[in-house]
C-alpha cells in the first residue's frame, strides 16, 4: 500500500500527461474580411509559414450549437484531398455553391478548421492533426456599410446568449 502522497503523485502523473493533447494541436483560426466578405484562417505562426496546413473541413456555427453548423464545407467530398491554407489566405463564409445563411449581428459564433500539418521528416513522414478554433461576434461598422468581426475568448462568451439547456 502507498503511504506517502507524493509517490501516489508519481504513479499518477505519468497517466495525467499521456491525456492532454500534444503541443499545438489547437490553435486560434483567424476571423477577417476579404472583399468585403467574412473570412477564415490560420494563425501566422512559423510553423504555418514553413509547412501550411492542409485544411480538410470548416464548420461555422452559433457557439452552444456545434453539433449543427450553419456552415460546412468538406474538402475531401469535393474531391479535394485537402486545402493548403497559409496565413495569408482565408476561406470566405458561404464560399462555393454551399447554403449559408446571413450572420446576424449580436449573434456569438464558432469557427473550426480542421486539418494536418504535412508530413515532416522530424515525425516520421507523419501529418500532426491540427484544429484552429475561434469564436466571434459582429458589429455594424462607423459607417453602418458593413459587418465586422470581433473576436472573443470562447469561454467568455456571455450566458445570456447561449441558448436555454
């Protein structure tokens, strides 16, 4: 039997650490306009500099609604094995002959690309599985001419716009 806590700690942690997801598996997607027009990315980081990521899905959705996007578009059923997307291309909403419907403003969305970096020597040859989430709202420019979005902490998204459980 164990006695001392801290040997119990060792035998655990082990099991903890094999649960968490690898380093940069998530990351922040990027939420902009493009000719006047909602737009969706991945972070300019080195690693999607040096080898972008191979995009297979994106999904738009209400955030409390995920399992029902508003949005989807499925690159492998396009007979696109998958979109290479660096940092300084996005993928406009409602992009190809897919039905979206108008975002709203006052509205908290989520988006999520997911995807594989390409495979490296450094792993084998192997992609890494990559996920690039955000979530956002919009808001009516000074003008009143367009949307724009503003980027919020998914977590912080206020209560009373979640819908009723």
């Amino acid at each position: 039997m164990i006695r001392q806590p801290w040997a119990l700690c060792a035998l655990l942690l082990p099991l903890v650490a094999s649960c968490s997801p690898p380093p940069g598996r998530y990351q922040q997607a990027t939420v902009s306009t493009s000719d006047g027009r909602l737009c969706f990315g991945v972070p300019d980081t080195r690693e999607t500099r040096s080898a972008p990521p191979e995009i297979a899905s994106i999904a738009v959705s209400e955030v409390g609604h995920g399992l029902y996007p508003l949005w989807e578009r499925i690159f492998v059923d396009e007979s696109i094995l998958e979109l290479v997307l660096p940092p300084h291309q996005c993928i406009p909403y409602a992009s190809v002959s897919s039905a979206a419907p108008p975002l709203q403003v006052g509205t908290y969305y989520e988006v999520a690309l997911s995807g594989y970096t390409p495979g490296n020597p450094e792993n084998e040859g192997e992609g890494e599985m990559r996920s690039f989430i955000s979530c956002f709202h919009l808001r009516q420019s000074s003008d009143r001419t367009r949307l724009e979005p503003v980027m919020v902490v998914c977590g912080n998204v206020p209560t009373s716009s979640l819908p009723p459980s």
